[in-house]
C-alpha cells in the first residue's frame, strides 16, 4: 500500500512539474522540434509515434510545421512517464 501511495504522490509531482514547465512556452501549442525538446526525445523519435498512431493528439499541420495542442500533448507526455 505504502508504494502504491508514493506512486501516486510521484505522479502528482510529474504532472505539477510539466505542467509548471509548459507555461513557460507562449502560445496554445508546441511544434514538432518544441514538443520533442520538451520532453527530451528527438524530432526523429517523435514523429515515428505520429506516423505509428501513437503520438499525441490534437496534431494539426500550419504550413509545413506539425504542431501539438499544448493540454492534450502534456497529458501525453505525462502518461508515458514511468513512475
């Protein structure tokens, strides 16, 4: 029960942490290059999981940038966070 807890009290602290971080960034959303510094994955690594299905949501395209919602693209990186 008691790793159970320090789990959960780990979670909070990521998500505390990303979400204080992201509003450091201006704008309603990251691009590519912005999101994969971020997290500290590579661009490459990044849109692999796009092209597999398995990137954030909420990616949309302005120009020829790929471009992230911040909210759904933070959720999504916290979730792949291992505890």
């Amino acid at each position: 029960m008691e790793k159970k807890i320090q789990s959960d009290e780990k979670r909070q602290a990521i998500e505390k942490a990303f979400c204080e971080e992201a509003e450091k960034y201006p704008g309603p959303a990251f691009s590519r290059e912005g999101l994969a510094g971020f997290l500290g994955i590579s661009v490459g690594y990044l849109a692999n999981l796009d092209s597999r299905g398995e990137g954030p949501e909420g990616g949309y395209y302005s120009g020829r940038k790929k471009m992230y919602l911040k909210e759904p693209a933070i959720r999504w990186g916290i979730q792949r966070v291992e505890v």
